[in-house]
C-alpha cells in the first residue's frame, strides 16, 4: 500500500452473553443443538407473544461495560431495528440505539511502537437474529436452510471508535476484548461457534486530511486469523481503487476465507434504513447506582492489571506478561507454576516457547493443559539444581512429559538421564577429547581461541548431553591452559 494512505478502522464486536436462556424467553441458548429445537413463540416472532427481559444478561451486560472502563447510565430503551431477511422472523430486531446501556471507555492494546489506546463509543443489549445456511447442504445450489435456534440469544454490541490504524492493531484490539469478556466470565469468546462475532468498518484517506474516506463494513470475520486476512486484503484493494484513480464504493462486503477476497455484498446501510423506534412491548431499563456499583464489585482483576502486577512482581518484559495474561487459564498456570519453582524466567520462557507450542500443534486452547503446574515445576528444578541440563530437560523429557502426563523425575529415572556433574569423570572424557583431536588442540594453543566451543560441543557429544555444561567449561579452560 502507497505510504501516502492513512488506514482507518473501527470494529463492531458482537458478544453472546453467557446465559442460560435467551435474552426475552426461557429458550436455552446451548450451542450444537438439532436446528430449530431451541424456539418458542416468543423467538418465533409470533403474533401476541411478548419479551421478558432476562436479568442475568442484564448483570453480565452491565459486568462488561465496566470492565471496559464505560459509564453504565441509569436507564436505556429497547429499540426495534427494522429489517428484512429470512432468518429475522419478527421482521426486525430488538436492541438499543439513541439511549444505550453504556458509553465511552477504552481498551489498552500493546504494539510494536508501546502501548496504544482504543476508545470505544458504546455498548448496547440486544438479540441474536437467527442462522441462514447457504452452503453445506445436499441442494445448496438451489436452496438455504434458516436455523433459529440463535434467535433471540442476549447479545452485547461494542463498538469502537475509528482509532486503527493497521490490521494488527485490529487484531491486537479484538484479542484485547476477548480476553476482558473471558476474565470477567461475560462471554467466551469462541468465535468459532459464533458466540464472538466481529464486523469492521474500513475506509483510506490521505495522510494529513482529517475528513475520513468511503468505507466499507466487513462482514464474516470468523476468526482472529481471518479478521487480520481480511482486513489486510480490504486494505489493499481499497488502496488500489484510489492509486488507480477511482473511487471506493460505501458498501458492505462479505470475507470469502476460501478464496481470500472480499466479495460485494450490498450497499451499506445507515441508521435512518433501520427505521428504529422504541420498543413497546418493554419498559425503558432502569439500573439503581447502588446497583450498578454492586456489579462493578464483582468485576476482578483485569489482564491489564494483571500484566503490570507480573512485570513488577516478577520482572517481565511488556511481550511476556502480554502474552502470558491473555486469557485466565494461562495466567493462572503460569501463576501456580512460579508459586512452586521460584523461577519466574524460566517458568515464563517454559510456558512461551515449549508449552504454547505443544498446544498449537495438539489443537488445544489454555483450558486443557496436560501438563500440570507441579509437573513444569519440578522440570525447571531438576534444571535449576543440575540434575538434568537444559538441553535435555527439552529435547527429551518435554514432549513425553506432554504426551504421557508423566512427572519429570520419573522420565529421568526411565530413560537414565541424570546430568553429569561428577568432577573426576568429567575431567576423564574432556582429557580423552583432547587426545583424540591433537590438531585441534596444537591450533587451539597456537591462539586459534575460537576452538573452545568446538572442545565443548566434542564432550557434550560424547556424553549425549548429559554433561554439566558449565562444568565441562571450566574443566576445559583449566586443561587447555595447561601448556602443550
């Protein structure tokens, strides 16, 4: 993309609350069930059925918006959003508009250059719209399927202000908001299954103008990977449009992951299209302040907090506590891991480099880790007390450690790997390496230095690694400065 361009983006985040029922029946909102079995007249759209606003989604809603750092105002209205489409039986959808539940606040988000500040605009309740199924069927070609079993299930929508700058930044942004839904327990954040959805709005502009250009929303974003892929390729099409002196059409576009392009979906709405007005089957919500702080009490400690609590208390870098924090599992892993080793760097280095890659290749996420807590700390101390050397605590006890469950010591004991730090034996073998490599050892005394590693990497062969490396370091220092 030409460097002239400045990139502007704003995210629309879409998060299922986690309740049991829906957001204005007693529907259950479980995911996998046989289409259309979670339905009622209510979600249904029926004529003379009326909402009941569910409590708990309320709580979770207000619980969210605070730990977003936004003001939860006193009273909001239910407004109907107007529109057609299959999977909408009611021919619009209730949520909020002119008055939301909540405004302002901010994520925090850590890039490249430091620390960045996204502001978001508002949050607001509403319901799901049911799931039209255009693909996947034995006559899709000819027909879709609707299931509404998502219909009516209690939804928040955050929606950012245009402070992106890059498809990193956004990717940064969505992870940040995850990972504050997952602490605070509001939502889980599969996207996946849908229960975090994500649209973006994208437009270019000139460096230096500050009237923003056409944009277009981008729809379909089912995954962290594809929110970034889109985005990246939205970017650049938009970027040619305008170095080819055209100009960008305001639309909305579908993300075929696929193949990797967006594709046209329609032209892009306004809110005067939606035609909303207030809701006349609910009362306007009023929350009491006394309330409204009762929610705020049970908000815990944020990844934010915890981020700069673990860069203080244990010397991490801004990366590692980043990363460390994203989602509850993982801190709290990490957390019980360094409570037992006492070693925060290597627990931290462990974690970051083994363990998460382990867990890439099994498909797992932080929640199932097979390795337990005890387990990565005894490695770390048969490492730290030189029972075992570093090399071998990775190459052969790690991934049977992964595989099996089993504990370290017990790997040691069965495949006979305990380190050697016996002085004696350890001169033998550096003596029998310096017999065997006489040319070497002549260039070596003859002011070739650079040999040492070279010494080094023979004895640790030679003891398939179990040889104390620092050890064999100074034994070799002391017999190759011995003289000819």
């Amino acid at each position: 993309m030409s460097a002239s361009y400045e990139v502007v983006i704003g995210l629309e985040v879409h998060a299922q609350l986690k309740t049991r029922t829906k957001i204005f029946c007693g529907c259950p909102t479980a995911f996998g069930a046989a289409p259309n079995s979670q339905v009622c007249p209510v979600c249904l759209g029926h004529p003379g059925a009326l909402p009941v606003l569910n409590r708990r989604a309320v709580e979770l809603a207000v619980r969210g918006a605070l730990a977003l750092g936004s003001e939860v105002r006193g009273r909001s209205i239910f407004a109907r959003k107007n529109y057609f489409y299959p999977d909408l039986p009611k021919g619009y959808q209730i949520s909020q508009y002119e008055e939301p539940l909540a405004i302002g606040g901010a994520v925090t988000i850590e890039t490249d250059d430091g620390e960045r500040t996204i502001g978001l605009i508002r949050l607001h309740l509403e319901e799901d719209a049911g799931k039209s199924i255009h693909d996947g069927m034995p006559d899709s070609e000819v027909a879709s399927y609707v299931d509404l079993n998502r219909s009516g299930v209690p939804l928040v929508e955050i929606v950012s202000r245009p402070d992106m700058r890059s498809a990193d930044e956004s990717y940064r942004f969505l992870q940040r908001v995850k990972s504050i839904l997952r602490y605070t327990d509001v939502c889980d954040g599969n996207m996946e299954e849908g229960s975090l959805r994500c649209d973006a709005n994208v437009s270019l502009r000139p460096v230096g103008q500050r009237e923003l250009g056409t944009r277009t929303e981008l729809k379909n974003l089912n995954s962290f990977r594809n929110v970034r892929r889109a985005l990246v390729y939205e970017i650049g099409r938009q970027a040619a449009i305008l170095d080819g002196g055209g100009e960008v059409v305001q639309q909305t576009v579908s993300w075929d992951a696929a193949a990797g392009v967006t594709r046209p979906l329609r032209g892009k709405e306004e809110a005067h299209d939606y035609r909303y007005f207030p809701e006349p089957d609910l009362r306007p919500l009023i929350l009491s302040p006394s309330w409204i702080e009762q929610q705020r009490e049970a908000v815990p400690e944020l990844p934010g907090a915890r981020k700069r609590r673990l860069m203080q208390r244990d010397g991490l870098t801004a990366y590692e506590a980043d990363i460390l924090t994203l989602d509850v599992p993982l801190a709290d892993y990490y957390e019980r891991v360094v409570a037992i080793s006492g070693n925060a760097k290597a627990t931290s280095n462990w974690i970051l480099n083994d363990l998460l890659r382990e867990q890439k290749a099994a498909g797992r996420d932080e929640s199932e880790i097979p390795v337990s807590p005890e387990n990565l700390a005894e490695l770390i101390g048969l490492v730290d007390n030189g029972t075992i050397s570093p090399t071998v605590a990775r190459q052969e006890l790690f991934e049977p450690m992964y595989r099996t469950g089993k504990s370290p010591a017990e790997l040691v004991r069965e495949k006979g790997l305990e380190q050697i730090s016996d002085e004696e034996t350890l001169r033998e073998m550096a003596r029998t390496i310096l017999d065997e490599h006489p040319a070497q050892l002549e260039l070596y005394r003859g002011g070739k230095r650079g040999l040492f590693g070279f010494f080094v990497g023979q004895v640790m062969k030679a003891s398939k690694g179990k040889a104390n490396p620092k050890k064999v370091n100074d034994l070799l220092r002391e017999l190759l400065d011995d003289g000819p």
